[in-house]
C-alpha cells in the first residue's frame, strides 16, 4: 500500500529547522511517541500551556463532510441467527426433517432444514419482514439498512470477532472504535473516546477486539463493566481510597517530571501510553461520576430502555454520546453468548428480550435529541447460523444451528444511511451471501464513509507499510448511504 499525502498522523512533530535530524529526534517525532501528549496535558491542567492540539486529543476534519460523528455498535457475541432475525426463508419449512441438496462446510455436521420458530411480518412504510424477536425494533425499520448478505472468511469465534471488530482475521490490529478515534480525535478530554461495555467481562483473549494493536495507546478502548451500579465497581480504581484530588495532582505533576527526564534518555512507547492512561484516569474523575449516574434521567427515560442490565448500559451509552465519546461498543451475549448449538428457540427468545426494548429505546431518545442524524448505529455479530438443524455426537438433532460464516445479517442506522431499505441477499435457504456480497472490509468501507472518511487514505504507518482498518479491500455500499 503506498503513502497518501491525506494520511492522518497526529503525533507532535517538531517544528524547530534542522537539516539532519538524529536518529533519536526522528524516533521522537514519530506517531508512535505519546508521551508529550500526556505530559503536555498535565501542564495544561495547571495552566503552564495553551491549548495545543500537539498536547491532547482534539477534534479533527475527515477527509469530505461527515455525515455522522459518533458511532455505537450493538456487537450480538456468539453469532445471531439471520433466518430467526432480520432474514425471512418460508422456504425452510419445506424442507422441515427433510435433506437439503445444499449443506455447506462448517464447524459441525448438520441434517435437515429446519425452519425458525419465529414469526415474521412486515413493519413500516418500507414493508421489511422482521421476525417477532425484534419486533420493538422493528418499529424503527423504515430509519434501517439491512445487509442481508454479508460473509466472513471461517466458521470460528475468535477469527470472526477480530476481523468484525478490527479488520483482520489473524494479526493483530487496532479495533474499528481505535480507529475512528485515531480519525475524528476527542471531543471530551475527561472521558474515555472509545469505550468498550461489557457486563461481566470477556476472557483475556476476547479483549483484543477493542485493542489499539500498533496505534498509540491512547486510542485504545477502555473497558466497562456494566453489571454493576456503583461508580466504583463500573470503573476499576476511579476514586483514589486514600488521597485528595490536589494531592494527586501534584503527585502527577511530580510523576511527569520524572518521566519527562527518563523519557529524555530513550524512546519507550509503554511508557508513552502509561503516561496517557494516568493522566486520563485523573481527568475522568471530574466527568465520570456524573456521566454514568442514570439517576439524573427522568423516570419515563429510564423506563423507555428498561430496568435490566442492558437497557442500564445502553442508556448510559447514550449519555456518553451526548458528552462526547466518539465509539461506544456494547457487548450482548458474553456470559449467555448466542452461539446457540442446541434449544435456540428458547435461547435465542431470552437473549433478543434482552436488547430488543433498549435498542428501540435509543433510536426513539436519538431522534427526540437531534442526535440520530449524525450518530451511525451497527448491529450484527461475527457471523450467523446454518438453516439446517446441527446434529449431536449421536447423530439426531439438537434443535439448535451450527455457525454459517457464508452468509449473514446486520443493519445499520442514522447518520448517512438510508433507511427502510434491504441490500444484498442469501440463498433462498439461507445458506449463502448469493446477491451483492458484502465483506466485513466492505462494511467498514461504508462506516467510515459516513463518518468522512476515505478508508484508503485513513492510514498509520508501521514497520515500513501504510496500513488501514480495511486492509488492501473494501468498496462503499453507496446504495444504503443517503
């Protein structure tokens, strides 16, 4: 991949002539060198500098007008079923206990059709069929794009999660919100710009996908556990058990001065990100406490997302929107995935009631703000379901779907997408993306579009190359962009 004069690097870079700069001061000014980011911002809070966009994370411009400036993503971990959701197949019943002349290769041996216990109907003007476990969100499909023909590359959890979530199946690299925080930089200096809600936590393998891999790590997302209520327990270490706020400040200013003179000596990017996240966990104790605390909203608001722990988060996702954070992920399916192998009626039921009035909620409270225009909403996860029925160690049917990597659903939402629309088709089984593929490089192709972006020229150099979140791959999707 060549370089792009419109490549984005935003690290300080030096401003004093020099002809033939060191090998050190070159290191110095490169983009993966942080730490007078964060050095530069615990100066500024004591007023010793300006506001220089060298020594923060400040807004930027993307490359043409953006359409939306904020992204939320509903990640469904585990791998939805796209014939039990947003992709009807009346065809299936046919083929009830019977064999298909089609069965593609995935993880698991699968029999006969097996047609979704769930009723589908149509919703809204645009007269999309939406099956009955999302019929809250289904009021608000004449405002979504739904991709029905989306492929992954294998039928495997991890590899999916990270080519979802980060662009590629394999290496590691930065996740889709470190990106598109690397982009539009921070609109709030005193909270987290991606961050990352997950009640319960994944394991530490999982926690890749909302990694900044080779960005600085500033741009990585910041984890919330939001199983609980308490400020203290949703954020790890936020308040201090022993000392004051201005006996803290001065221990950072005194931290920084060290730092600055062991940095001086040798160029360590850890060191830089340490010196990032210290000075972020400071700041987020002025804004923390009352972005997160719903107590504020009115009752009707708390209502409209629902008392369980899902519409909590996502209406505090909402807060967060509002105060600035730029990527908000919200995890569903951590500890009860919906990698449903066997009693997916059941499974997949208790699961959609969790999100179904939430994800509702938002889009109404989006629209009442004057925020859905400019907010991209995604939801999906890494990969959908097989139409036939996987089969147990002893042959017969589990009443349950084996992953299907060929061909799946997500849908998008709000600012520059067009709504009330269906792109894209499976099989008239189900089996696979069969009318315009759409590759996961092809979704974010279409993310960033919305969000200003030319993906080819969103790039960070590292290790001799121009990289991007969409490889050397990717096509917009004009047909769904308003």
């Amino acid at each position: 991949m060549t370089a792009s004069p419109a490549a984005f690097h935003p690290s300080p870079l030096s401003t004093t002539p020099q002809l033939l700069p060191s090998r050190r001061q070159v290191l110095q000014q490169s983009a993966m060198g942080l730490g007078a980011l964060g050095l530069g911002s615990l100066l500024f809070n004591e007023g010793a500098l300006a506001n220089d966009p060298a020594t923060s994370l400040p807004t930027r411009s993307p490359h043409f007008r953006p359409r939306a400036q904020r992204v939320i993503h509903f990640f469904l971990n585990g791998g939805p079923s796209h014939v039990d959701t947003f992709d009807p197949k009346p065809l299936l019943a046919r083929y009830n206990n019977r064999s298909v002349s089609e069965n593609l290769l995935t993880e698991r041996k699968t029999g006969a059709g097996f047609p979704s216990p769930f009723r589908f109907r149509k919703y809204g003007q645009s007269g999309i069929e939406v099956s009955d476990l999302f019929s809250k969100t289904a009021e608000h499909i004449d405002d979504i794009a739904v991709i029905r023909s989306m492929y992954a590359q294998v039928p495997n959890h991890e590899p999916s999660l990270m080519l979802m979530n980060c662009g590629d199946s394999v290496q590691p690299r930065p996740s889709m919100g470190s990106w598109v925080l690397y982009g539009l930089g921070s609109e709030n200096q005193n909270l987290p710009g991606f961050v990352a809600m997950c009640p319960g936590g994944l394991p530490i393998k999982d926690t890749e996908n909302w990694q900044s891999a080779f960005l600085p790590g500033a741009y990585q997302g910041t984890f919330i556990d939001s199983q609980h209520k308490e400020l203290r327990r949703l954020i790890e270490n936020i308040e201090h058990p022993q000392i004051a706020t201005s006996a803290q400040r001065q221990q950072l200013n005194l931290l920084a001065q060290f730092n600055k003179e062991h940095r001086d000596q040798r160029i360590d990017p850890r060191l830089d990100a340490r010196i990032q996240s210290f000075e972020l966990a400071f700041r987020m104790q002025q804004d923390a406490a009352e972005a997160f605390d719903i107590s504020h909203e009115p009752q009707h608001i708390q209502d409209l997302y629902g008392s369980g722990v899902h519409g909590r988060q996502t209406l505090i996702a909402r807060r967060l929107l509002e105060r600035g954070v730029r990527y908000i992920q919200l995890w569903h399916g951590a500890g009860q995935p919906w990698d449903n192998h066997a009693g997916l009626e059941t499974a997949h039921r208790t699961l959609a009631g969790q999100i179904d009035q939430p994800i509702a909620a938002l889009i109404a409270d989006l629209k009442q703000r004057g925020l859905f225009e400019d907010t991209l909403i995604l939801w999906g996860g890494e990969f959908g379901r097989t139409p036939t029925v996987e089969l147990g160690a002893d042959g017969k049917p589990q009443s349950g779907r084996d992953h299907n990597h060929w061909g799946f659903s997500v849908w998008l939402a709000g600012g520059g997408i067009r709504g009330g629309t269906v792109y894209g088709a499976t099989d008239e089984l189900g089996f696979k993306a069969a009318e315009n593929p759409v590759s996961i490089h092809d979704l974010h192709a279409t993310m960033l579009h919305c969000l200003g972006f030319d993906h080819r020229k969103l790039t960070f150099r590292y290790a001799g190359r121009d990289f991007r979140l969409t490889d050397v791959h990717g096509e917009v999707i004009q047909q769904i962009c308003s």
